[in-house]
C-alpha cells in the first residue's frame, strides 16, 4: 500500500511542475505583449502632444506676430529650451513681445513644460524643411520643429508608420518626423515638423 502512494505523490507533482511550466510560460508571453503594448501607448500618446504642441506654437506665433524663436531672452539654456518655454511663460520673451502674449498655450501643464512625461526634454527647434537644426542656414524659409529627447527606436517607428506612413524610405531624412540616435553627445532624439515661421 506505501507503494502505490508515493506512486500518487510522484504522479501529482510531475503534474504540478507541468502546470507550473504552463504558466510560467503564459506569464513570460504576457509580459512581452505587455511591454510592447505599453511601449505602443506611450508613442501613440506622444503623436497626440505634438499635435497639442503644433497648436500651441501657432497660437503663440499669431499672437506675437513674430518668430518665436528670435523673440526669447537670452539666457543660460539653449534658445529651443527657452522657445518652448515661452509656451507657457511669458518671462521667456523680450519685454517689447509680451504685450501681445496671450497664453498659457499649453493648458493643464503648470509644471516644467520642458520636460515630457515618458521621455525627455521638448525643445522648439528652427530649421530647414528637412534640417531640424539650421536655424541660421534655412534663409527666408524656416521650419519650427518639436525635438522630444529619450525616445527608443522602437517608438520612433510606431510614431513615423502613423504620421509619415509605413515603409518610409528615409526616416531620417525626410518627412515630418525625423530621428536622429544617440550620437555620444546628444541622445536618441525626434523631430516633428510643426509649420512654417514668420
């Protein structure tokens, strides 16, 4: 009779480390798709803010009728840092602008603008139509580009096959959002194209 119940024990724990294969299994699939739809969320949520932005800075540039971009103060930051500030503070502008500011243009946001929730800092750059970063060499034609910094490669593809299509052939060069990787000095960065300046 001992016999045939070790046997029962044996049987019941060969089965119990089965299911727990099972499931290990099922947790490591979910887990994935878990990352990957997060990931997926959190790209899907970016494209809406440029989009937020985009309204932003048109709303601004309207109002002042000038160049954002040459209107800020001078300061310690970098001028696309101090641009997009300007945003939602008024201080960022030289005194002769801020008569016709009206904002805050990005509404609900009363901390650090410049920082974005998932990734990391927002710059408003000036550029050409295919170079987010030449701001003296883009002439009488020039571009404001959103630059969103911390953004994976895996991200930067779900936001490209939204706003520039699937298969686009040079991401990095052409369409509306550009990406540039981490080159050392400067991390894995997007642009977005938001309009043409005054």
């Amino acid at each position: 009779m001992k016999n045939i119940l070790s046997q029962r024990g044996a049987m019941f724990g060969l089965d119990a480390r089965i299911a727990l294969a099972i499931i290990a299994a099922l947790s490591l699939v979910g887990g994935v798709t878990m990352f990957t739809t997060s990931s997926e969320v959190k790209a899907k949520a970016l494209i809406k803010d440029f989009e937020t932005y985009k309204t932003a800075v048109e709303s601004m540039q309207y109002d002042i009728k000038r160049d954002i971009y040459t209107s800020v103060v001078t300061g310690a930051e970098h001028a696309a840092v101090r641009a997009f500030a300007s945003l939602n503070d008024v201080t960022m502008l030289e005194p002769a602008y801020r008569t016709h500011w009206l904002g805050p243009y990005l509404r609900g946001r009363q901390d650090d603008i410049t920082m974005h929730e998932n990734y990391g800092q927002v710059w408003l750059h000036k550029g050409s139509a295919t170079d987010p970063g030449a701001a003296t060499g883009c002439g009488a034609l020039c571009f404001y580009w959103i630059k969103v910094e911390d953004v994976p490669e895996k991200d930067f593809m779900v936001i490209n096959d939204q706003i520039d299509g699937v298969g686009e052939a040079n991401p990095d060069t052409s369409g509306q959002v550009l990406w540039r990787p981490d080159n050392g000095t400067n991390p894995d960065r997007i642009f977005y194209k938001v309009g043409k300046t005054l």
